[in-house]
C-alpha cells in the first residue's frame, strides 16, 4: 500500500531531477540520510554482512541478499525495510523512516543508485579501510572553536557579563525571564561553599553584608580563590575524573599504594597554583619528560586499575570526552573512532611502564636497596627450604596412602601415622562425591562390607595409582618450565605448547596436594590437600638439624629486617619502555588473534591532515602536545563544561565526558564556544574561568521558582534561575567538621580512613578500591575503578537514618553544642549564624526556645546539622 501510494511521487522527483544536478542531489540528501539512519550498522560494522557506502556494497547486499535492484525500487529490500512493509526486516531500529526521506531513497534508486566515481570514501571503504565521512566531520564537536560575538539582548539592564548575552538571548527567544536575584547570604555561602567546600564564617558573612562597594562579590570571589581550601575543593573534582585511589584494585588482600598522596597532593598544588590547564594536561600524561616539579602528575596512569582498556578509556573521556574504549573490538558504532585508532593509543601506554623516582639522594637510595636485596634473599632462602619439605613431605606421606586408607577401616594400626592426616583422609573419603573416578572400587568394596584381603588389594592399587600421577605431574612441571624458559611469568604464555596432566588425572592430584573446596555460598576458597601441609603445618615434622636450621634463618631474617630503614619516598610515575612498539589490533578483541600493526598516532577525527606517527619514546609527549593543541576542538570545550558542571549543578553539554553522537548536544552552544575561546586566551587560567562564571548574573540568581518558567522550562535547562543542590560527601562531612570546630585544615600527607578520629577534610582520607568507606558509599562518592564525570545524587532512607545513629555526628554534635555559649536565645543564634549563616527567624527562635529546655543542646545541634538548609546549597 505505502509503495503504491509512493510510485506517482517517485516518478515525479525523477522526472525533475536533470542530470546536471544527481552528483549534488546524492550528497544533498541521499548521503546524509544514509549516514544519519545506516552508516552507524552498516558502515565499517557491517551488521548482517551488509554495507551501505558504496555503490558496490549496496548491490552486493548482505545475508539477506542485495540491498537494492537499480532502477526498481520496489522490488528493493532497503526500501521494504525503512518503510517497515516487510515482516522480517524494519530498519532503522528507532522507527521507520518518513515518507519524504523513502521518496528520496525510491528515486535514488529508480535513477539507478547513482554513486560518484571519484567517491575516496567508497573506494576506500570497498578496500576494507576506515574513511571519515564529510558528514562525521561535519559534527558539532569536531568543528573548530568559534569566538561567538555576544548576542543583543531585549533587556539590556540585566546581564553583567559576556556570558549573561548568551543566556538571555535564549531566554527571550523561548518566552522565558530570569528571576531576581539570590539575596547577599544565600550568594555568600553559594560562593563559599562552592570555591572551598566549606560554609563561611559569621565573620565572613557580617564584612560582606557591611560591603556595599560594587565589586563586594568580586572580592569574595578572589579572596576564596586564593584559599588553599580552593585547590582541596576542585582538586578533589579533578581526583573523580583520574579514578584516584590510595590502594591498587586487588580482590584478596588489601594492597595499599605507599606513596600516592603525591599525586593527589600534586593536583592541589596545581589548581591552587592556577597552574594552565594545558600544562596541568601535558603533565598527567609526561610530567616526567618536563622536569621534578610535573613529574608527580603521570600519578595519573601509575595509579590506575590496570584494566586493559583503562589508559585510553581515562585519557579521552577525562581530556577529549570522546568514548574511545568503545573500539576495543569493534569499529566505534556511533562516533568515527576505528579500532586501530583504539589500538593506536593503547600501543602508547602499552610502551611504557610503572616506575619509582626517588625523592632521596643517591647514597641513601642505593644504601635502602642493598640491604632490602639482603631481606629479599632471605626471605627467599626460607621459602625455598618450606618449598623443598613440603615436597617432601608430600613424598613421604604419600607413600604410605595403602596405610592411611586401611586405617580408616580400622586394618591398619593409626598409632604409627600422622594423625592430623589420617583425619583429612578419613573426612575426605566420607564425602559422598568425587570428581574423579579412581576411588570408586573403593567406595564399592566399603558399600558390600568386602573381606579384609580385598581391602588390602584395593588400598595397595591405588597408593600404586597415585604415585604414578605424582611423578607424571612432576614429568609435566618440568617440561613446562623448560618451554617457558624457567620463567612462568612470559608475556606469551597463552602462545606457549604446554602440556598438562589429563582431567581426572589432575583432579586425583589436587585432592591429595593442593585441594579448593566449595564454602556453602558456593565459592571456591582455599583449602590444604590430604597430604599439603603450609609453613605451620611443616614445622611440627621438623626435628634436629632441619628444624635448628629454620630457626637460624628467621632470626637472621628479623635482624635484616631491623637493619632496614624506612623506605626512601618517592614517586609513582611511569616511564617509557627502552624499546616502544606499536601493537597489533586485538580482533574482536581477542589478544590471541591479531590483526593488522597500529602506528602510534592521534586520533583521526581530531588530526588534520595526514597524521605522522609518534616517533619520541612512547609518544606520551606527542600525544600529550595533541591533546593540549589551543586548534583541538575538545579539550577546552570538555573543560570548561566541567567546570560549568559543578558551578551551575549541570553542564552546557549534560553529558560532561561524552561529547559523541550518543552525549547530549550543547544548551547553548556559541556559549561552550565563548568560554572555551576565552579559557584558550587567558592562558587556559582556571581561576579566571572561575571568575568570569561567578560574576555573571547568571551564577547569582535565586533558586526561587517561577509558574510561567516552569511551564516552559521545567528542569531548568535553559538557566532562568539557579539550581539547588545537595552538598557531596566531602562538603557535607568537611562543613559538619568545620561548624564544629573540629576540622584540622593542615595539608594531609599519608591517607588515613575516614573514622570518627580523623578529623582532616576528606580529600586526605584514605580512597580505597576494593573496600570504599561506608560514609562515602552512602552519599554517592564515585567507583575509583573508572574515570567519573559527575556524581549520582540519590535521597534514600540509609542516609537520614546516617543522621540519626551515626557516631560521627553525634560527637560533632556535642562539639557544636560546646561552641555555643550565652543564654538560650544568643546560642540558638549562634548556632544559626554558624550552620546558615544567617539569624533565626522569630518563629524557629521560638521553636528553638520550646525545645532545648526538653532535649539536650547537642540534640538540638544534631537536628540543625541534619536540616535540609545545611545540607543544601541554594
């Protein structure tokens, strides 16, 4: 019905379209309907075996058979399927295209799938290489940085700066007004809180309430600016996007980093220095090639999770906010990222290598590392002594399983074997299953109450069996110790011919040397063979001179670990390897199947012109001087949105490290454009970013609501007043410390856990990646284990009961109580000038005074410090 309906008009266009004008009626509108609804499946992807960029492909088709018959479109099945008139196949899959685009698809294909000649593209696609398309590049965020000239408002009272005209401008043009704006406290705490993660003091409200100069805010504005509680506060910003951590990602043990303050300590430094923002880039990625003090900044790649793909996840999402990490196996589906791009990158980290720099002299180094060869050689010594008695053990108890096993029927005498050991055989053999078959003649002799003769037998054939599989695993350890080159640890051990005992065989082995067991969860865990005994397990066998030997060595042992000093501080950085290469692409993502060698290099998209391959080192430098480059349409944009993000509680782009087609597109886009331009010619100066946000009338509006905005504009995308928020985890438990009187404002090296106890801001508190503090979890602090453009603001139960029970508040509680001095009406003023920065009303002074005399102060404290005033920011 939908074709018939379509012939007449398809028919029409075709007569109408001459010639002359099918090359620009192809890239007018078939190309670009064909990249907005197929390129993403059917491109480099090839979904369904079928391609759509070239004419050669289309004809071909894919398992469906051809794409398209020239000259006859109804008979096409790309017709069939975007207009959905077929059963089997409806693409695209967000829904059937319109009939105007299958008019312009039907005649396309009626004038006989028209497809330039000298088409790069398709040539290049019909070889199998991954070409950009004029429509990718056409993309917003690929698109160089304007420097938009501010547009002419109706209300020209309002705005106060350059960033006001852009606000406005689509707010007059959607109907819509800014509200009035935040009264002088509200924008003090604002402020406050929002530069240093800390409410202000009553000092400070009561000078600026008395300020009545213009540029009051101004100065409030530079005076948080040059706190050292700012760089803590944006530090801490920064530590998301770095998936910073204090102890490395290990699922047994706790396995805390000795020196990763430094790095955290580093950032600090960096935005309380207003160090630029494209030098603060090039030192997280190569600090150490640009001198000592850049070289804590690669803690940004030493500290990381190690995931295969985390290098490069964290590089371009956290600087470029581009999903790289999406063509790991696959060419990216959405945006123009091939895998060997991905892999382009990943031979640059996978060029270098974790390194420590010492922070000590070289005397002092060198003196450390002697002594500590001394306790490595030790340790090893007595782990190889506790290795060779195991063995042997293993040996001696095993040869005389025939009596363990006739021990348990009571036909052999217990007296003369291990006791420890005939109780793990005789529990072992009551297990109803085995996963091994060797033990069933023996189970079958048990169940018909054989004769004592054919238990003997049978006792003595399987001790037979088993030392047999014990000196065929020994046969298999050593042949594969020769194949790997006494060294299990070689890179390519999944390439290597190893050998291996057979399934049963193996089972029967580990049961009796190197048994794990299922706990009642059914998990794996750990547990001893019948005849594996560990360190303690071997030492009630030792006597006479074995044991007087063990003994000597612990206590040589002790004393060189008494001989040796603290360890030398230094940085966890990286460096490059002494022979960079380049990797091959991983196909499917599969290491084991390689593919085609990736030049180290940028990112296509972002790289004009023909690319060179990196040739310093790794290339980190290279890459680093890339990303930095003022020409690279995202590194500035990406900033400044983040740091739009916090100020205003959403980002111009809302999706802050995914500026591709599947990120939200700009609210205000010649906006992201002005600010990123300015960022560049300020000399990427963060701090002044900070101003020229903050002194707009934009930042200062109220939070209040307005009827005729919120019908238009409810979420508030488009600015007309400011948005309320939450405190984070760390403003919230820095403010409730700092109201107290409690928080210690030194500069924290070593982290320590966040327990009642510690007192110093959060950003000192120790950041764990198997184990994250509770108070932290609870109040949405983000995974360390990946790079994190925002956090997740939830309202659950867990966290008003927090106010509640929590030991922690109830001591700050009692704190506050104690600051408050004077009769009732003067404390509960205090308390109010500290918490909110403002006086009671006359009807909470009442409430106030209704209460303490029936609760204690610290009561009352606790309800303050719980009340949504304090924990929101307006």
């Amino acid at each position: 019905m939908v074709l018939r309906i379509l012939v007449p008009l398809i028919l029409c266009l075709t007569a109408l379209l001459p010639a002359a004008d099918t090359r620009e009626q192809f890239e007018m509108q078939v190309r670009p309907l064909l990249a907005k609804n197929c390129f993403a499946c059917h491109q480099q992807s090839a979904m369904g075996g079928l391609r759509l960029d070239s004419r050669e492909t289309i004809l071909k088709g894919g398992k469906s058979g051809p794409a398209a018959v020239a000259g006859e479109p109804e008979k096409s099945l790309l017709i069939g399927a975007v207009s959905h008139t077929l059963e089997r196949l409806k693409m695209p899959p967000s829904g059937k295209l319109s009939a105007d685009d299958v008019a312009i698809l039907s005649a396309w294909i009626k004038g006989g799938l028209y497809w330039p000649a000298d088409d790069k593209a398709a040539k290049a696609a019909a070889a199998g290489e991954y070409v950009i398309s004029p429509e990718q590049r056409a993309f917003w965020s690929f698109q160089p940085v304007k420097a938009p000239v501010p547009p002419a408002v109706k209300n020209t009272a309002w705005p106060k700066t350059e960033i006001d005209k852009f606000v406005l401008a689509r707010l007059e043009r959607e109907g819509l007004h800014p509200i009035a704006a935040a009264d002088r406290r509200t924008l003090l705490r604002r402020a406050t809180l929002d530069l240093t993660g800390l409410p202000p003091t009553p000092e400070e409200a009561d000078a600026f309430l008395r300020d009545k100069a213009p540029d009051a805010f101004a100065k409030v504005v530079d005076r948080l600016l040059a706190s050292p509680r700012y760089g803590e506060r944006w530090g801490r910003y920064w530590l998301d996007v770095a998936r910073y951590s204090d102890d490395s990602l290990n699922s047994t043990k706790d396995e805390p980093y000795p020196n990763s303050f430094r790095y955290r300590n580093w950032v600090i430094n960096a935005f309380n220095e207003d160090m630029p923002y494209d030098t603060f880039v090039k030192a997280q990625l190569a600090g150490d090639e640009m001198g000592d003090k850049y070289a804590a900044g690669t803690g940004f790649y030493s500290l990381s999770p190690e995931f295969q793909d985390d290098r490069v996840d964290a590089t371009s999402r956290g600087f470029l906010g581009l999903t790289v990490a999406c063509a790991t196996c696959h060419n990216h589906k959405f945006d123009p990222i091939p895998t060997k791009d991905f892999y382009s990158l990943q031979g640059v980290f996978s060029s270098t290598d974790l390194n420590e720099l010492p922070l000590a002299s070289k005397e002092v180094v060198d003196s450390w590392t002697a002594k500590k060869k001394l306790v490595d050689h030790q340790e090893k010594l007595i782990e190889k002594f506790y290795e060779n008695q195991r063995d042997q053990l293993a040996d001696i108890l095993a040869s005389r399983t025939a009596q363990y096993l006739l021990a348990t029927r009571n036909l052999a005498s217990a007296a003369e074997l291990d006791a420890e050991s005939l109780q793990r055989m005789t529990a072992y053999l009551s297990e109803a299953k085995k996963d091994h078959p060797y033990l069933k003649p023996w189970v079958a002799l048990v169940e018909s109450k054989a004769s004592e003769e054919e238990f003997r037998r049978a006792a003595a054939e399987f001790q037979k069996l088993l030392l047999a599989v014990m000196e065929e695993k020994k046969e298999v350890d050593h042949k594969n110790e020769l194949t790997l080159g006494l060294n299990p640890n070689r890179d390519d051990v999944a390439g290597a011919s190893l050998v291996s005992l057979s399934r049963d065989k193996y089972i029967l082995w580990r049961d009796m040397f190197e048994r794990s067991v299922k706990d009642s969860a059914g998990f794996f865990k750990t547990s001893e063979g019948i005849f594996h005994y560990n360190k303690n397990g071997i030492e009630r066998f030792l006597q006479g001179h074995w044991k007087s030997y063990l003994e000597t060595q612990k206590v040589d042992l002790e004393r060189l670990k008494k001989e040796l000093p603290e360890k030398y501080p230094f940085l966890q950085t990286i460096k490059d390897k002494d022979k960079p290469e380049d990797v091959h692409i991983a196909i499917r993502g599969d290491a084991n199947n390689k593919g085609d060698l990736a030049p180290r290099r940028f990112l296509a998209i972002l790289s004009p012109g023909e690319r060179k391959p990196f040739s310093k080192g790794s290339g980190r430098m290279e890459l680093a001087e890339a990303i930095a480059d003022p020409k690279n349409p995202l590194t500035a944009r990406v900033f400044v949105n983040r740091v739009w993000q916090r100020h205003f509680g959403r980002g111009i782009v809302g999706t802050p490290s995914n500026f591709g087609q599947l990120g939200e597109r700009p609210t205000h886009p010649e906006l992201l454009d002005y600010l990123a331009d300015t960022f560049v010619k300020n000399g990427w100066s963060i701090k002044k970013l900070h101003r020229e946000m903050m002194l707009s009338a934009t930042y200062q509006l109220s939070p209040a609501g307005d009827t005729v905005n919120e019908n238009k504009d409810a979420p508030n995308t488009l600015l007309w007043r400011y948005n309320r928020r939450r405190l984070d985890a760390e403003a919230l438990r820095d403010s409730v410390l700092f109201v107290s009187g409690k928080l210690q404002t030194k500069v924290e090296d070593l982290a320590k856990p966040l327990d009642e106890k510690n007192t110093a801001r959060t950003v000192y508190g120790f950041v764990s990646r198997r184990r994250l503090d509770g108070t932290l979890a609870l109040f949405d602090f983000p995974n360390p284990n990946s790079t994190s453009e925002g956090r997740i603001i939830t309202n659950v139960p867990l966290q008003r009961l927090y106010w509640m029970n929590s030991k922690f508040i109830e001591e700050q509680a009692q704190a506050l109580a104690e600051r408050l001095h004077g009769d009732n009406a003067a404390r509960i003023r205090e308390a109010y000038r500290l918490l909110l920065a403002r006086d009671p009303d006359a009807e909470e002074l009442k409430m106030g005074l209704e209460y303490v005399p029936k609760a204690s102060w610290a009561s009352y404290a606790r309800a303050l410090l719980s009340s949504n005033e304090f924990e929101f920011v307006d």
